[in-house]
C-alpha cells in the first residue's frame, strides 16, 4: 500500500513522469520523507519526479521565522 500526500500517485506506473505543480506547497522535509517511503516499497522516483519553479517550497526554517512573526503581531491583530 502507497501514501500520497505530495507526490501524484502516478509515479507507482514506471512509465510515468511526474509534476509538483504551481501553486503547490511544498515542505521539502516532508516531500523527501515521502519519497524515501516510495523508494523502500520499489518504487523509482529518480528521474521522474519534477516540482515546478513556480511552486512553493517551504522549510522548517521558514515554518520557524512564520511562527516568530505571528507571535510579535499579539493575539488581537
């Protein structure tokens, strides 16, 4: 049994090629964790799994700065 949460579940058919699109959000942790999972069951992602420029990639930095900024802003904003 396979988990998609990020990449489309068409990357199981070995003929396929595979597109993280525009406007998706993208935390990277998550998406290579997702991969390594994918990989351990035989499936080969190498090569065809793509992520858009346009896409947004998020980090756990980022997560962290987001967080800090929202907590300066006060609860009543």
């Amino acid at each position: 049994m396979y988990d998609f949460h990020l990449v489309p579940s068409g990357l199981v058919n070995p003929d396929c090629a595979v597109l993280i699109g525009n406007g998706v959000v993208v935390h990277l942790p998550n998406l290579f964790q997702e991969l390594d999972k994918l990989q351990s069951k035989g499936v080969k992602w190498e090569g065809r799994t793509f992520v858009s420029d346009r896409a947004h990639i998020v980090t756990d930095f980022l997560q962290k700065v987001d967080g800090l900024e929202e907590g300066e802003r006060g609860r009543g904003r």
